[in-house]
C-alpha cells in the first residue's frame, strides 16, 4: 500500500480534517477535478458515466459480469430509498435488520413508500445474527426481502454479512445491502453474499464529494423493477434504462461531482483496491482506539464488532466535561469530530476514513488529551452506568 502523507490536506492549511464517516477529507486532486464544467448532455461528459460505472463494477471481482451499476443524484439515503422503492415489490415484505440509527431510518423509509416490513431492533451495541434472521423468516412466511446494514455508523459497528445473507439465503428471501459507509474498504464479495442490490456513496470510502450515489444490482433483478418504484426521480429501472440507451441520466447530474469521483476512483485503484484502502483504514482505527483508550476513554463497542469506517466513544464521567466546548477545541486544534447518535448514553464518534493515515490519528489523540487538560477534566473514565449497560448488552 503506498499512501504518501505530504499529499494528505493539513490542518496547517488551514483545512481541519473531517472525523466523520463522510462528507470526508479529500485529496487536492480531487478538489481540483471540480474546475471545469462538463456539459451533462454530451458525449465527454457521457464516457465519465461509462467509466464511471466500469470502475465501480470492477470493485465486484469476477461476479461483476451479473451485474450493472446506476448512479443516483443525492445522498446515500435517496439510494437506499431508491433501492427499497425499486427492488422491493409493492406487496413484499423486508425484514429490517436494525442496530441504530441508519437501519431505523430504513424502517422508515418503508413506511413512507408504503410497502411491509419486520423490523428487528438489536440496540447500539450489538450486531444482529444469522439464527435470528432463521427464526424469523420461518415464522414469516410473507417476508420477500432482508435489509443487512454492512456498517452501522451511528455506533461504528460492523455487522456479519455474509452470516446474515447466508441466513437469508438458506430460507430463499432475496438480500439487499446498505453498505454506504463500508463499500470500497471492507470487502463485499457478491459470490458470498449474493446480494439482489446494494447501495453506496460517492462521498465515503472512494474518497469523493457528496452528490450522488450508485445502486449495484443483478441485471434480472434491474429489468424485473419495472414499474415497481413508488417514485419518479428514484426509480431505479428508470435511470438505468435510459443510461443504456442513451448514456445520459434522466435528469440533470452533478457534473462536477462525478469528475472528481472519477479522480477518486484513480487514486483508490493506486492505493491497492478495496484491500488497500481497507488497510490504512484499519490501521487508523487501531492507533486512534489505542492511543485513546491509553488517556482513559472507553469504547462503545467490544473490539470484534469495531469497524474500521468509525470508533463510537463515551463521554467521560467527570461534571467538567462539556461536549459542545471539547468539539469546538478539538476544531481549533484543526479536527472536526463527530457527535453521538446513541439514545441511551452520551457519546461522541471519530471518524477514520478519508485523507489521513496513523499519523493524522496519533494528532487526533494528543489533541483530545490537551484539551481535556484545558477543560480540567481529571479522568476520560465514562459512566459506570454506561459500562454496567454495555456489559450487560454484551452478554
């Protein structure tokens, strides 16, 4: 893996790092891809789309032939609800396999189109497990559809997807995937998981800007979406019929967005693909998670449920602890971090995605610890309430 930190933005730029599972910190090419303006009717802008599909295509490894990809204007949420909306007939069912905010969502979003679903809500602090989905699926025959979240961010929990795809599977329920955060760094083999769709984001682990997202789905499963989508913008038979048609989106791209995801998909197949990518992650993780624990903060989740997108923290115990002046220090100390989205105890999140490698997250951990000394917080230590709930939920 050849990552080179003098390319990698510096707060001394005055640009603070993002610690967040995406919008990230991207890479001057990538910024500088966005500099010209690309005509979304004509046929430059055209062979970016084709490339652009191409590319992600080849992410898949030899199942890729089975497959086609469709870009979606907006964010990873419009592609989830356009994957809901288009694969999910309108007399399914899906089973919504919850454990926080991202999967709730998905229930949600179920409810607004109108179509059935069985959600299972595991909480924050562990994954759903494949003889789970068995129990249910045998008891509801009417469920057509499993949701599998790859990477919950809201905790930082990476779940088991090829033991709940296997599950699915076993009991012939088709397998639908969000793997927004997690797709181009933790691996995603469609011969294992055998997925009928997934989702992702340009603006996560390829390392682009927000603007849009893809579907990656079987073809039979795309031409068998017809007329299924509650939606017009978000159907996804739609788009990818008049792309292979014509090669245009439906409706107006984000030109700019695309130019710079092309430079990012460059930059990703350069750094070693999936397997590369994946690896500095995974190394940012270990050294954030080491170097804070090493100054007293807890981590919400066990470290065989880590993954390496985004580390969920407590807040310390101690009365001089303010989240809202430790965020505005940590920014002035050139890191913008994360807040938490967990109901039960106060939290915080770091990201460790993006433009940064074990260096960046070394800063990270000597600037939270000068700024808990600034605060006069005596301990990093979290609740015991916290680690009493997190115990018990683990057990």
């Amino acid at each position: 893996m050849g990552t080179d930190t003098a390319k990698m933005n510096s707060p001394k730029l005055g640009e603070p790092y993002l610690l967040t599972p995406g919008p990230l910190t991207t890479s001057y090419e990538v910024k500088e891809a966005m500099l010209r303006d690309w005509g979304s009717w004509d046929d430059d802008f055209r062979a970016m789309t084709r490339k652009m599909r191409s590319q992600l295509l080849a992410l898949l490894g030899e199942e890729r032939a089975e497959y086609d990809c469709v870009p979606i204007q907006g964010s990873g949420s419009y592609c989830v609800e356009a994957m809901l909306g288009s694969f999910v007939p309108k007399d399914g069912k899906v089973l919504v396999l919850a454990n926080g905010a991202y999967g709730l969502r998905a229930a949600q979003t179920m409810e607004c189109i109108g179509r059935d679903f069985h959600l299972i809500n595991k909480g924050d602090y562990l994954p759903p497990r494949g003889d789970e989905v068995t129990a249910i699926l045998e008891q509801d025959q009417d469920i057509t559809h499993v949701l599998i979240i790859h990477c919950e961010t809201s905790s930082g929990i990476l779940n088991p997807v090829e033991e709940l795809a296997g599950a699915a599977h076993a009991a012939g329920r088709k397998v639908l995937v969000d793997s927004m955060s997690a797709f181009g760094a933790v691996p995603l083999d469609a011969s294992r998981v055998k997925y009928t769709a997934m989702v992702s984001s340009a603006n996560k682990c390829i390392e682009g800007v927000p603007g849009f997202g893809f579907v990656i789905a079987r073809k039979d499963e795309i031409e068998a979406a017809k007329a299924n989508s509650h939606s017009l913008s978000l159907d996804v038979h739609a788009q990818w019929a008049t792309m292979e048609k014509t090669g245009q989106w439906r409706f107006t791209p984000p030109t700019h967005v695309v130019a710079a995801f092309l430079k990012a998909l460059d930059a990703h197949h350069e750094e070693g693909g999936v397997a590369g990518r994946g690896a500095r992650y995974t190394r940012n993780r270990d050294v954030l998670v080491e170097g804070m624990r090493g100054i007293g903060f807890e981590t919400l989740l066990a470290d065989r449920w880590l993954s390496p997108i985004i580390v969920t923290f407590f807040c310390p115990a101690d009365p001089k602890f303010e989240f809202s002046r430790f965020y505005e220090s940590m920014k002035d100390k050139g890191f913008i971090i994360y807040p938490g989205k967990l109901t039960v105890v106060d939290s915080f999140r770091v990201g460790c995605i993006g433009q940064m490698d074990e260096d960046v997250m070394r800063q990270v951990v000597t600037a939270a610890n000068q700024t808990l000394d600034e605060m006069g917080v005596a301990t990093a230590a979290p609740p015991q309430a916290a680690l009493d709930e997190r115990k018990k939920l683990a057990a």
